[in-house]
C-alpha cells in the first residue's frame, strides 16, 4: 500500500482499493453492498452468487497485508437491508471470522438498518484521531473528513480507448473513497456532484484531485482548480 498525506495524517491506499491509517491501525473499507448478486437474483438478473465471498477475501487479505486490528466500514456494507440473511454458509462464515478477529465498526449508509445481526458497532459516523468517518460527504462539513458513497472512478482517453479505474478523490479536508464492493459500478470522479460534495465553488478548497493507486505509486489526476 502506498502512503499519502491528508489532513496532516499518513494513509496508505492500495490497489484492493482499501485504506490504511498505520495511526490508528485501521482498515478503512466504503461500500461493501454484500449480496447484491443475491438481490438482483429476486428480480430475475441472475449473476454469479460470489461477490460477498469475493469481496470478504479481499478485506481478510488487506488485513494480513496491513496487520490492521480495526476495521470501519464507511456505509452501504449489504445491498439491503435482508442481505445479511442472505449470506450462503461459506461468506457468513468468513464475516463471523473476520469480526471475532478485529474491532468492527459498521457506519451506516443509505442502503443500511441502523442496526443489524452481524456482530460489530453499529454508528452514523464516528470522529477518531482527528478525522470525522461518515457514509456520505456534506459540502458544509469544516472538519476533515473521510467518506464513501459515490463510487468514483476515473475516466480517461489513452490512444483512443476509453478507460475507467476507480480512484479516491481527494481535496485539502475531504477524501471519498473508492467502492470495495465486487459488485460495484461508478460515478465520474469528476462529476460535478462530487466535486460539489468537496467543496468546489464554495471558497473551502482550492484544488480537487483523483487518486489512483498501483502497486507501486499513487497518481494524481487534476479533476478541479479554483480560478486564480
């Protein structure tokens, strides 16, 4: 994972798309939608029923990788609200595993109950080492701030192809992580509700950027300037 400086912290950013904070060592994870697959499946889409178990890999991965021992999971962690119902023996068991293991904070998001079965702390949002974790960022926010929900991705044109790669996006106070999900899409990074959402336009920040990780680095990507 590869570190970078927000809000006067050091973060690490890796290309599982997960978030480390070696500060509080924690693992910072947004938009999960465990069993969405399962979800579309009622309404006749049938796709493959693996994205929890895939997206849970993932997360048991970054935690060997980091050695984090807390987990928060920055809102829509199911699909919906039945979801964790859902889970076939082999996820269920791998989340029962994972939350026995680490202290998990489940904040919750627009598809979440404010409560749920699956163990860990249930929270809107939660202020820690300085930062301010929530699903969804708010304009008006003067605090730093880390959310999800909108599932930016970068898209580019290289050689006459279209590219996407989901990124963070970043300003001076606020970063918006990149979905965790298997099954997730993605929103223009620089769509201008992103950009509204961190604070464009509005005298808060000066500059706004997409961040996306590789193995090795972090680019970054000019999505907004203010005018000089």
């Amino acid at each position: 994972m590869v570190p970078f400086s927000f809000a006067s912290q050091e973060l690490r950013l890796g290309a599982s798309r997960a978030l480390f904070w070696p500060a509080e060592n924690a693992l910072l994870v947004a938009d999960l939608h465990l069993e969405k697959a399962s979800w579309y499946a009622r309404f006749g889409q049938m796709l493959p029923p693996y994205d929890s178990r895939e997206t849970l890999e993932r997360i048991a991965l970054s935690l060997r990788e980091t050695g984090a021992r807390r987990v928060f999971c920055l809102g829509d962690n199911f699909h919906d609200a039945d979801g964790a119902n859902r889970l076939e023996p082999h996820a269920a068991g791998m989340l029962a595993a994972l939350t026995r293991a680490t202290e998990w904070v489940w904040i919750t998001g627009n598809h979440d109950e404010k409560g749920g079965s699956v163990p860990g702390e249930y929270l809107p949002e939660v202020r820690i080492g300085g930062l301010l974790l929530r699903h969804e960022a708010q304009a008006d926010e003067l605090e730093p701030e880390l959310s999800g929900h909108f599932h930016p991705k970068l898209r580019i044109v290289a050689r006459g192809r279209s590219i996407a790669r989901p990124c963070a996006v970043s300003s001076e106070n606020k970063l918006i992580l990149p979905a965790f999900g298997a099954l997730t899409g993605g929103m223009d990074a620089a769509d201008p509700v992103i950009l509204g959402r961190l604070g464009a336009g509005l005298g808060q920040t000066r500059a706004i950027d997409a961040l996306v990780p590789t193995e090795r680095r972090i680019t970054r990507f000019a999505l907004w300037r203010a005018a000089a």
